[in-house]
C-alpha cells in the first residue's frame, strides 16, 4: 500500500512538472511573438564585396549586385535577373529585380506576394517570416520569406522577396534558391538582397 | 493501474493540446519590425517538404484564409504557364521573378 502510494505520488509530481514545462514553454513563444527558426534575418544594407557584378534596372532606378558565380539570364525587358544554374539548367541560386509594376505597397507587400505567387506560378506558397521597415541601400522596404511550389514541374523554392521603396523609385528584389538548398544558399542571398542600391 | 492509464492519458491530452497552441505562436523574430500574419494567404494545401527533416518547418498546417483585409489581390488572370506570358522562367517551372503580374 505504502509502495502504491508513493508510486501514485512521483507519478503526480511527474505530470505535474510536465504539464508546468509545456504551458511556460508555449507561453514563452507566444509572448515573444518568435519561434526558433523563423526569425527574420537581420540585414545590414552594404556594398557586395568588390568581385561581385552589377546589374541596372533598364530605368535606372535600381542596382542588383550578384556575385560572380552567378550569371546574368533573360527574363522581362524591365527587369534583370542572375542565376546560378546546374549542368542541367536547373537554377541552384537566382536573383531577380523588378520595377514596381503594380498595387504594390509596403504594408500589404508580404500578403500581396503570396497572392501573386498562388495566382500566378505555385501550386501552393506558404510565408515562414515577414518583416517592415527593412532598411536598404538608398530606401526602405516591406520583406517577406516564402515556400512555394511551382505548378510547372512541382519544383520547391524558398525566396526572400522584398518591396523597397527608395527617394524616386520602388522596385522588387528577389533572392531564391530550392527549399533543399536554402541553408547553404541563404547567407549569399540575404548578402545580395542587402547589396541591393535603389535610388 | 487502471489509475495509471488514466494519468498517462491525461498527460497525453495535455501535451496535445499544448503543442496545438505551440502551433499558433508567432513566427517573426528581430529584424525590423515584423508583421501579423504568419500563415499562407489562401486555403491552399500546405507545402510539402520532402528534402530535409527541419520538423520546424516542415509541419505545416492549413488555416483558412484571413487576408489583410485592404491587400489588392493580384490580377485575376495569371500569366499561363507553360512558356506562357513572357517565357521567363517563372512561366516555366522557374523561380517566381518580381513582376506585378500585370
């Protein structure tokens, strides 16, 4: 009786200590508003090293700087693009700038890309972080961090995507590399999206 | 041990329902100043990881759709796919370039 007892006992402390471990760790992430992992990376706004390449909006309102293992690709007559593809053309890392060309806003931009890339060219897209008032070179911008699908081969991307607006200009930056290869591509893309110079 | 069962069961509900609100916790960190949503913008199907096991990521749930209510949806028309629109490469299974869609 007495060994049931105590059993019964270390076995109410047991869940007394896990129930307590789980609610402060579920109130430590909702009070801080973060969860491990989708941060939004801090960017400091900052040259590309001096081997990097550059590239003008066609407006000249804009320049994407890429690194040299990259390479300048085609794309819309408005905007310049550089990737890095494989052998096979597959694209490993891809950079992409853009003139403003729509409803674009700052406040709205995180939500306004997940509609486009779900309307436009994913089968599905799924924002991990987002941030405001990101600080660029020559401007400011409204930043979104994403997964999609593409509807044309199911490929998996994961893009830091930014609206930035500078003194006479917006444009759009884009920084993406397959969902596979995002953590060994994401610090070269993050340095590229604050290489980025609007004017 | 029929009492037993019943606090594992209990333990087990509670862990349940704990780790459903986990879930629902933000998603932003330092860096600027971070939005308010934190899920897709539509009722799409979640996207599916099949390249890494970060669970973090990879545990995607679908919520319905709650847009920020003023955000203008993108032109209602997209580019087709398949070499469509301009033929870049977003129109052909590429990586989506910064166009407004128009």
């Amino acid at each position: 009786m007495i060994t049931h007892t105590a059993r019964r006992g270390r076995l109410i402390l047991t869940a007394i200590t896990a129930t307590a471990a789980i609610v402060v760790t579920v109130a430590a992430f909702t009070v801080s508003g973060r969860s491990p992992g989708h941060a939004f990376p801090q960017l400091h706004p900052a040259a590309g090293p001096a081997n990097w390449r550059h590239l003008t909006l066609p407006n000249g309102t804009a320049v994407l700087s890429y690194p040299p293992s990259l390479r300048p690709i085609s794309g819309d007559k408005v905007a310049v693009s550089a990737a890095r593809l494989t052998p096979h053309g597959a694209f490993q890392l891809y950079l992409n700038a853009t003139p403003r060309q729509g409803s674009e806003q700052l406040a709205h931009w995180p939500a306004f890309r997940l509609h486009l890339l779900q309307a436009d060219t994913a089968a599905a897209a799924r924002q991990i972080a987002s941030a405001q008032g990101v600080k660029f070179r020559g401007g400011t911008g409204s930043c979104v961090i994403d997964r999609y699908v593409t509807r044309i081969g199911g490929h998996h991307f994961q893009e830091i995507a930014c609206l930035v607006v500078g003194r006479t200009s917006a444009s759009v930056i884009v920084a993406a590399a397959p969902t596979a290869a995002w953590t060994q591509a994401r610090p070269l893309l993050l340095q590229a999206v604050a290489a980025y110079l609007i004017r | 041990m029929f009492t037993h069962a019943r606090w594992a069961a209990g333990l087990a509900l509670i862990a349940a329902l704990a780790a459903g609100c986990g879930t629902g916790a933000g998603l932003y960190g330092s860096g600027a100043k971070p939005t308010a949503t934190a899920h897709s913008a539509a009722p799409k199907p979640a996207v599916t990881h099949h390249h890494h096991a970060r669970s973090a990521h990879a545990t995607v749930t679908t919520r319905p759709a709650s847009p920020a209510p003023s955000v203008t949806a993108p032109a209602a028309n997209p580019i087709p796919q398949g070499n469509g629109g301009d033929q870049d490469a977003d129109n052909n299974g590429g990586p989506s370039d910064g166009d407004g869609n128009i």
